[in-house]
C-alpha cells in the first residue's frame, strides 16, 4: 500500500495520464472520480470510481463520504483534471509536504500558467512558504487534516467549493499551511468566468456565507518560509516582504497593482517598523 494518494475529477479530455509514468516507482495511488465516462486508455493504472455528474466539488464530496478507503493514506491530493504535471513532481509534491509536517498544501503554479492569485505562483526566492491561502485548484491534505474539514464539503449545495478555500487555513489556525514553490505544477485552462448569471450568483452568495459563518476571509499572506532541509527560515519582517517582491518582480512587472496586494496582506500581519517621523534618524 502506497502512503499517498490522488483523487483527480475527471472528464474524457482530463490531463491526468500524462501524470503517468508506468516505467517508473510511484509512491501514490491515483482513484478518479470522473463526471463523464473516460476512455479505456485513460484507466490504466487508475483505480476508476462511479461517475458522479456535476461540479468538482460534488462527486468529491461523494467520494469522501461513500468511500472509505482514503483513510488509509498518510496523505491526500484533490487536483483539478486540467493540470499538467509528472509522476515525479507528484511523487515530490508529496516528500516535501511530508518533510515540512504540512498538513494543508499546494505545488505552487509555474510561469506558464494561468492563475487568479499571485500567491499561488511560485516565488522565486524561497523553496517553500507557510502562507495564509491555498487554492481549491490543487489542494493537498493530510489525513488528520482532511478529516477535520471534511464537514466543510457539505456547507455549501452549488459545487463550486468558492470560500473553502479561505476557511481550510483558518480552522487550522493557518498552521502548516503551505505553497511548495520548489515544485510546480502548470495550470492550463484560463480562468474563467461563469456565464450563467443565476450560479454566478449563488456561487458568490455561497462564497459570502462561508466566510461569515467562521469569520474570515482571503489572506493572501506569507508568513514565513522553509529550506530543503524542511526548516523555517527566519526571516524580519522586512527581508521577508524583500524577498517576496524578488521573488515575484516578474509578476508585478506585468500588473504593477500586486505590488500593492502584497503590502496590503503582509501588513495585516507583519507589521513592519514605525513609518519614520521628522528628526528620525
């Protein structure tokens, strides 16, 4: 029994073959829970649930509730189907996360993708970070930790999981929360917009609701980081938000308005020295 596994919602154009690599050890299992049928080449060394119709979030839910077999991994990877990336990274994804005690986790996105958060993209300048946000594109669970917020799932009727995203770090008392920007992952659909108004709507409303029933919202924050060695690296407040901004200067060079989002969401939690008054050295 491998320690790690996948569970990819999946259609019959989903990426997750090329995840694949049967000439090679891999140290997780990969279950889809698919919403159409998929191709017979698309099952081989999968292990194929039901179809369930509807959004991610839905036939997940079905999986987790109906399915007990997870609970029998250390740890726990939900990505969306439109992911590229290798059985290796996966296999690292999960060393590192492991490594670092993670119990909330994501592969940061590589230069290539298509994203909605800054946050959520690699950051040249660290190996990892303990951060504040970890989108529901491509999250990673321990088991202890997916247990905790399994009730999340059934909070919300649209499917689209909008919210949990920022409830998950905080019922974890944003601890071990993290974005592994040593490995990537390419995010490749853009991000769209729904079309039917009515579920953009109820989605948002769904979104709303969320936040307000546990008090918070999206924090789009780093609070440290960690080396290769899986130790935090200690760093002042203002070499932290430094090294951020290198990190990221190809990002803010394309829309100078993430210069401001970082400042805005390091500030609410780092604060930084006193702003220097006249006669201040």
């Amino acid at each position: 029994m491998r320690k790690n596994l996948v569970i990819a919602r999946v259609g019959a154009t989903s990426l997750h073959p090329q995840w694949l690599d049967h000439g090679s050890p891999r140290t997780w299992d990969l279950r889809l829970a698919p919403y159409q049928e998929v191709p017979d080449e698309a099952r081989r060394g999968c292990d194929v649930g039901d179809v369930v119709v509807g959004p991610k979030w839905t036939g997940l839910r079905a999986v987790l509730n109906g399915w007990p077999g997870w609970r029998d991994y250390d740890y726990i990877w939900l990505p969306d189907d439109d992911i590229r990336t290798s059985q290796a990274t996966i296999n690292r994804m999960f060393h590192v996360a492991a490594g670092a005690g993670l119990d909330l986790f994501a592969p940061a996105l590589d230069d290539s993708s298509f994203f909605a958060h800054f946050d959520t993209m690699r950051n040249a300048s660290f190996f990892g970070r303990y951060v504040g946000f970890v989108e529901i594109m491509v999250p990673g669970f321990s088991r202890p930790a997916l247990e905790r917020l399994l009730p999340t799932l059934d909070e919300g009727d649209t499917g689209w999981g909008w919210g949990l995203d920022s409830v998950w770090p905080k019922l974890l008392g944003y601890r071990n929360v993290g974005v592994l920007d040593a490995v990537t992952v390419s995010h490749t659909r853009p991000v769209g917009v729904l079309r039917d108004r009515d579920l953009h709507r109820r989605v948002h409303e769904e979104s709303d609701r969320l936040l307000r029933a546990h008090d918070c919202r999206q924090e789009h924050v780093t609070f440290g980081a960690f080396d290769e060695s899986f130790q935090r690296v200690d760093h002042t407040p203002e070499d932290l938000l430094k090294r951020l901004l290198e990190g990221w200067r190809h990002l803010i060079d394309r829309d100078p308005r993430i210069l401001w989002w970082i400042g805005e969401f390091q500030r609410r939690h780092l604060p930084g020295p006193p702003y220097p008054t006249a006669g201040t050295p």
